[in-house]
C-alpha cells in the first residue's frame, strides 16, 4: 500500500527542511546532498523520496548522476494555510496594542501628580 504524503509531512522533519534549504539555490547530485549530512547515504536517499513524492523537489537523470533540484511551488499550500493564522494573530497584536496605548493614555494624568511629589 502506497502512503499518500503531502507537504506538511516534508517540512515537518529537520533534516527534509535543511536538504530544501540546501537545494533552493542549486541543483546536486544524491552524493553531494548527503555529503552535507551527518547521517548515512540511505537515511538521506529516503529523505529525499519523501520529497519527491510530496512534490518539492524533482530528481533528474544526467548520464548516470542524479540530480535534485527543488520546486517550491508546493511550499504555496503551506503559505495559503498560514496566512488564517496569520490575520487572526495580526487581528489581536493590533488589538492589544490599541488596549495598551488607551492604558498609558489613561495612565499619564495620574502621573503628573505622584510626578510633583518627587
């Protein structure tokens, strides 16, 4: 049976996050990814099925290397579901923010006052 992955799962590991870091600006065979990791050749061969099959990185054959490359169009799915959170954390920073400027606006008479005392 087939396991269904999607691009949450791909970012959700350390390891896939820095081997998209890795690709984003250039194309590498197999070896030279996992030249970069303190893990075994296999560990990173799997990492890199996971995004493969999750779409974010596409595996191109060169005589006989491998080359990986990202495609980060995939990465807009997480961004459209990130932004919900997004505005409504927006929507209460700005809201607490106006609450602590009507606390200090309130708070300044008061001060002028204990201000003479000193």
């Amino acid at each position: 049976m087939e396991l269904r992955r999607d691009v949450f799962q791909a970012i959700a590991d350390p390891t896939r996050r820095e081997i998209i870091d890795l690709l984003s600006n250039q194309s590498m065979n197999l070896n030279s990814v996992a030249g970069h990791f303190d893990i075994s050749r296999p560990a990173i061969s799997k990492h890199i099925k996971i995004l493969t099959e999750c779409g974010l990185i596409i595996i191109k054959q060169t005589g006989r290397e491998r080359y990986c490359k990202t495609d980060l169009h995939k990465l807009q799915e997480v961004d459209l579901w990130l932004n919900r959170y997004r505005e409504f954390w927006n929507k209460k920073l700005d809201a607490l923010g106006s609450y602590l400027e009507r606390q200090d606006d309130a708070d300044l008479p008061k001060d002028k006052n204990h201000l003479k005392n000193k």
